[in-house]
C-alpha cells in the first residue's frame, strides 16, 4: 500500500517516496546487497507506466525467490531457470498482461539457459530482469556461471581456474545475436549514475513489452556482499573495477522499433 | 456425432480441441507425435495457443505458466519426454492447479524403442515427480476410451484442481477405430478468482510451491492428502466380465486388458470360470472392488505389458486373501490372446481348478 497519510510540511514537496508496486514490507535481503535497488527500480518502471494492474511477475529461485511478496502484483514462482518458459505459457494465454521474469545468473545463465535463448530466439514478448553477481548466492556463494576467471567462491576455492571450469557466460552478447530479441541491455547497479541508467532501461524494456516488439532483457551488475565476503561499499567497487572490464555496459540489441519508442 | 475412423493420437487431441483446450504446448516424440501435430493445425487455425517448445523441461513449466493463468492447458509426450516433465508436474501439484498430460508410453528404459509398453506405470502413478502426490490417471482401451477419457481428465483437472494423466500404451494412440468425437465447444474465457490475470481491482494472487515454516508446508501437504482421500473415494473406475461365478480374476489395463479380454472370452468358450476387471483409473486404482471380488476368487492373474507394475497395487488391494499371478511382455512386445490363455490354463491348473479345465477338454 502506499504512503499516502503523509503531508510534507509546509514549503516542501514530496520527492521520494515507495513505490506503489512495492509492499510496505522489510525485505530478507542482505544489507547492501543490490537485489533491493533493482527491486525498487523495477517497480518505480511499473508505476511511471501504469502497469501494475497489469503486470504478472515471475520469481526465481534464488535469493531473490521472494520477490513474489515485495511486488504489489499478481506473481509465481517458477522452477529453477525454467521462468522463461513459465512466463511463456503465462503471455501466451493472457497477452494483455505484462509479463516479466526476474532472475539470478545461476538461474538464468546455468540450469536455465535453454529456456532464456528460446524464450528470446520465439520472440517471446516477455521482458526479463536479469541479476548478475558472478555467485550463487542464496546456495552460499558458490562459481556460477557468470563467476570471473580467478574469483574465489566456496566451490572455487582456489580461484576460477578456466582451464577446468570454462568461461564465463556473457549472455547479453549471445541472445543479441537472435532475431527474436527486441532490446537487450547491460547495466550496472554501482552508483547513482548507473542506477539511473539501469532504471531508463528498464522503462524501455518494459515500453517495448506494451507495444508488442519482442523479447526484451536488461541485465543488472549486481552485489553480493555477504557471499563476495566484502563489505557493501567494497562490494559496489568490485563492480566497477573486477565485473565492468569483462561484462561491458551498453546496448547489445535495440531494434529500430524499440528505439522508435523515445 | 456419427462414428468416424479415427487414430488414437489425434482422437485425443481433436477431443480436446472440442472440450476448449486453450492452449497446447508440446514436443515431438514417438508414438505420440501425430497428437502435436493434429493441434500444431487446428489450434492455429482456431486461434488458440499452440508452441512447439524447445524441450520437455520447457514444455511442462510453459503448461504451469498456463495453468496459473486459469488457461484449460494440456501437453502429450511419451516415456523418455515425461520423464523430462517429472519436476514441473510436482510444481504444478505444488501449487494445486488443474493441467491435462498425455503419455503414450513406449518401451523403455532409456530410449528403449517406440513400440507399445505399459513401462511408465509406476512413473505415472507413484512418481510423477518429487514429493507427496499423486496425479489422476486414466487408462483407455479403445480410441473411443481415449476420446472419453481426455473429456473426463478436463472435468476431473477442473473439479479436483489436480494434475490428470491419460496413460495410454502405443497401440491406442497408433491405431485407427470407428469412434465418436464430442460437439464442437468454445474455449471457456473467464478466469477462476485465483488465476494470474493481474491485480486490477482486487488484492494480489501468487502462485507458489514453496513454504519455508515445516508447519505450513505439513498443512499444504494435509490438505492435498485430504483431496487425494477424497479423489480415492469418488473416482475409482473399472469394468468387469464374467466375474458373477469366476474363480480365476484376471486384471488388465490399456491394450493388456483388451487382448485378455480375448483370452477370457475364448477361456469360457472351454468352460473355464474366469473373469476380467480392466482398471480404467489406474489412481485412484479400483482397490475397493478387487478386494471384494478377492473374497470369492481362488487367485488372480495380472497381465501387463511391463515386468508387473500394476502387480503391486494388486496384492496390496488383495492383502494376501489369494494368490496372485502374473503375465507380462516388455519391451514393446504386445501379448497374444493365446499366451494369456495358456496363462489362464497353467494359472487354473497351478490353483486346482480342476473341474472347470476338465469341462473344457
Ligand atoms: C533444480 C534445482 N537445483 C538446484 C537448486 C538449488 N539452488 C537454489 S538457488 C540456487 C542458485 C541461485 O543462484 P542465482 O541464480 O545466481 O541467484 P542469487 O541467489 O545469486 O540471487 C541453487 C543452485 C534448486 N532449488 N533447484
Ligand atoms: S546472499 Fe548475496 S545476493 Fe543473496 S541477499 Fe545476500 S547479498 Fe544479496
């Protein structure tokens, strides 16, 4: 429900505040972790746009497996990596709802990246908010998929060693490459500059989904302090200087209809 | 509706298409593959959802997707594609919603081969996925059954908001019969009040398998069982022959039952007092009344196209009053009447039913 007893005192004006789509609840995530910044962003786009009677939201399983009782929206919650499909027999059925997918990068990028590709490579007019924090975090921070080369997780002790493990996957750069996919973009949840761009890009997803263009995907630059053992500030840095240089931030697929939309 | 010559596999699919099925998702695998084919045409031509998916895995969880949305939503596969289904299917018995799966079972294990078998039998009624449920399963005989059965599941799935499963061998979905399909009817466009239809006017609906707190996830759990008791109850089905002064009771399902409905019919042609009772709910399974035709019966002969799954329900439904005995072909082998009669003899032969085997000679 929203704040709506509060009367800014006399001279000031109400610049900030919940968002509708976002229930009056204390979240289970981690202190600093940036599951939260990218659950308030999501709903602020869902306001602006006037979606949340509209809007059908499914939850993965992750940390972010509850994001079912922050959103005041009608939601599920899929099997592991499977939201895209669920999503799909969602929008198929009611394709006058918004149907967005929230996922990690282990449930995106590892169990369930059938699902994503052919979720984007249909067309699926279907929008996804993709979190990547380089870990498996609510198992207790083990590699993903998205895990850098070197970076110690509880089952890469020693440090990501590509020569056993392989490469990180940089989805943005693979479902760009597939004709279904209508606007797929990398942000980064870092600071207050990039925040804002994440929350335009999120709108826009969203804006291509109610007109109907296609797949669309934003993926997020996210923190897990907790499992990255760091502190939430050293956690925002690492970002910057450790997932930055090998996920590039930008625009990996605007098709000119969704551009046409600005 | 006159008869009309028919195969299996699209007289299920045409079947559904007339009980408003809203949306098919599917994926081809034989014997089951004309099904998804027939509704890859129809549903399109209807302007209702047909998506041909990418796997099983995606198939399942695009019918849970469906299915929150309060969609009347069906897919078929066959043994190595259930297989693939299994976790979905405990999601959707997870979160109670009502869904129509076909399993036009082939040989197996592994890829085993695309002939008839009655292999999945235990995967259909015991594990059709992780945790405590068991979906509805019906077992047709004919293509005639097949299309009343695919009419049932829809009304059972609906009432019971529970998974129901037509399990069929390969033979009822490959063969062609004179059969009757239902009238034409629309796709059913409003939703129940807990669908995902978004929250306009009217608190939010969520959809979920999960219950952190044991306590609640041990309530969801007792509620389901209630159901279940309650499904036990009430839809126990079967059909019998000859079973008034039987002394041998010889049970089958699917094809199985049907060709030893040959071999009964031909083993009273020589006098023998034997009976049939061919389960048509393989769960809930005919217990009830197996266990009291056990009480007059000197033993009970099981046919299956497997190594004897149904077996097991049988002797539990029979508690040790009698014995029981079993016939069975795998791997893809369908009996013929005359092995089950020599089954049928030995079996009467092995309980001292004498007189009757003596009559005949
Ligand atoms: C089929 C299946 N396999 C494994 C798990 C265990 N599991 C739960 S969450 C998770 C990883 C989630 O990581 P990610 O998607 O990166 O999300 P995060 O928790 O980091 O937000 C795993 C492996 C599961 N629930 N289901
Ligand atoms: S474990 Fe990591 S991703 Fe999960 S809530 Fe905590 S900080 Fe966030």
């Amino acid at each position: 429900m929203i704040i709506t007893d509060f009367t800014p005192p006399a001279g000031m004006e109400l610049v900030y505040q919940r968002p509708e789509s976002l229930v009056d609840v204390q979240t289970h995530y981690c202190p600093g972790c940036t599951h939260g910044v990218a659950h308030r962003l999501l709903a602020e786009a869902i306001d602006e746009l006037d979606l949340r009677e509209r809007s059908i939201l499914v939850a993965p399983v992750g940390c972010s497996v509850f994001a079912y009782r922050y959103f005041e929206v009608d939601s599920c919650v899929a099997a592991h990596g499977r939201a895209p499909a669920m999503a799909t027999g969602i929008k198929r059925v009611q394709p006058e709802n918004i149907v967005i997918t929230y996922q990690g990068d282990g449930d995106l990028a590892s169990i369930g990246i059938a699902e994503i590709i052919h979720a984007a490579a249909r067309g699926e007019n279907i929008t996804t908010i993709f979190i990547n924090n380089a870990i498996y975090g609510m198992t207790g921070g083990q590699m993903a998929p998205t895990t850098l080369p070197g970076q110690k997780t509880t089952s890469s002790p020693c440090g990501r060693d590509v020569e056993s493990t392989g490469f990180p996957l940089r989805v943005c750069e693979m479902l760009a490459q597939l004709d279904g996919a209508a606007y797929i973009v990398r942000r980064s949840l870092h600071d207050v500059k990039n925040i804002r761009k994440a929350k335009k890009a999120i709108v826009t997803a969203l804006k291509a989904q109610v007109n109907g263009l296609g797949f669309g995907m934003v993926e997020l630059l996210s923190s897990c302090p907790t499992n990255w053992g760091m502190s939430p500030q050293q956690a925002l840095s690492w970002i910057e200087t450790n997932m930055i240089p090998y996920y590039s931030l930008g625009e990996y697929k605007v098709i000119d209809a969704v551009n046409a939309l600005d | 509706m006159a008869k009309e010559m028919i195969k299996g596999n699209e007289a299920i699919a045409e079947a559904a298409v007339r009980v408003g099925l809203e949306a098919y998702f599917g994926y081809p695998i034989t014997p089951q593959t004309e099904l998804l084919e027939h509704l890859s045409g129809r549903m399109v031509e209807l302007g209702r959802v047909f998506v041909q998916a990418e796997s099983e895995v995606a198939v399942v969880n695009m019918v849970y997707g469906a299915a929150c949305a309060g969609a009347r939503v069906m897919t078929s596969s066959s043994s190595p594609g259930f297989s693939l289904m299994q976790e979905g299917l405990s999601y959707i018995a997870g979160s109670e919603l009502p869904c129509v799966v076909v399993d036009v079972m082939r040989g197996g294990p592994g890829l085993g081969n695309i002939l008839p078998s009655q292999g999945d039998y235990f995967q259909v009624t015991r594990s059709a996925g992780h945790g405590d449920f068991r979906p509805i399963v019906l077992a047709p005989a004919s293509v005639q059954e097949a299309i009343d059965f695919t009419v049932l599941a829809f009304e059972l799935a609906d009432k019971y908001r529970h998974i129901v499963i037509v399990a069929l061998d390969g033979q009822v979905g490959q063969m062609m019969e004179p059969a009757e399909l239902p009238a034409m009817g629309e796709v059913a466009r409003e939703r129940p009040d807990w669908a995902l239809t978004g929250a306009k006017g009217r608190p939010p609906n969520v959809v979920l398998s999960v219950y952190l707190e044991g306590e609640r996830e041990e309530a969801y759990n007792l509620k389901v069982q209630a159901k279940l008791k309650e499904i036990k109850s009430a839809e126990q089905r079967w059909l019998e022959f000859a079973t008034e002064d039987a002394r041998l009771l010889v049970i089958g399902y699917g094809t199985a039952g049907r060709i030893a409905y040959s071999a009964v019919q031909a083993a009273r042609e020589r006098g023998i007092r034997v009976g049939l009772l061919r389960p048509q709910t393989l769960w809930p399974f005919p217990e009830d009344r197996i266990s009291s035709l056990a009480d007059r019966m000197d033993g009970c002969l099981v046919i299956e196209m497997n190594a004897g799954q149904m077996l097991e329900d049988v002797r539990l439904a029979v508690g040790g009053q009698i014995p029981v005995s079993f016939y069975g072909r795998m791997g893809g082998i369908v009996p013929m009447p005359d092995e089950i009669l020599d089954a049928i003899t030995h079996e009467c032969k092995r309980l001292a039913i004498h007189e009757s085997i003596e009559r005949s000679c």
